[in-house]
C-alpha cells in the first residue's frame, strides 16, 4: 500500500508521511459499520504518540457530537473503509473527498 500512498501524493504534489498501521485514527459510526454516506471525506491533523492524526467521516457534514469518532487501529481500516487507505500519507493539513463507486476524487492541501 506504500507505494499507491507515495503515487496518490506525487500526483497532488504532497509530502507522503507514514500513518503507522498500528496508531489509532478516528472514523464515524456509518464508516465503521460498512454504511456510508456520500462522500467520504478524510482530514489529517498533527500525528500525536498513539494516533495517526487521520479522521474519517461520511455524509453532508460533520457532527459535533462528543461520540462522533470511535478510535480504530489503521491497521482495521482494510475491514472497516478500504477507501481510504490509499490516502493514509497524505501528510497533516491535507484532506479529501471521495465517491469511490462514482469515480469522484477531490483532494486539497494547506496551500490551496
């Protein structure tokens, strides 16, 4: 999968940065339970020590609730939202939206 990350950032001109398989990132309930919403979107802030700075979420918008996020080990996403994965080193202030099933990619970074 390294090397699809490392493609995915040369195309968007971004500095691929590992998110450790085995560090936590935060999805939405509907993304882990295999029910999206369109899009999917993904937003990457700064790593700490046990997480990978990624979180996922699907649908119009984001919500505010505390409980939004469940934490997940990187390494689950492959069960839980394969999708995502070939975004994972997209590198912190980068985020994208995506409709796999309909081709659609948007991805933007901090200087854009």
């Amino acid at each position: 999968m390294r090397k699809i990350q490392e493609e995915l950032c040369r195309r968007f001109n971004a500095e691929w940065i590992e998110a450790d398989p085995e560090l936590k990132v935060g999805i939405s309930r509907e993304l882990y339970e295999g029910k999206p919403l369109k899009p999917i979107y993904g937003n990457r802030s700064e790593p700490t020590p046990t997480t990978t700075g990624w979180y996922f979420y699907s649908g119009p918008e984001m919500s505010e609730d505390e409980d939004f996020f469940l934490p997940l080990c990187a390494a689950h996403l492959e069960k839980h939202c394969p999708a995502v994965i070939p975004y994972l080193g997209l590198p912190p202030g980068w985020s994208f939206a995506i409709v796999p099933e309909d081709g659609v990619e948007q991805v933007w970074g901090l200087e854009d």
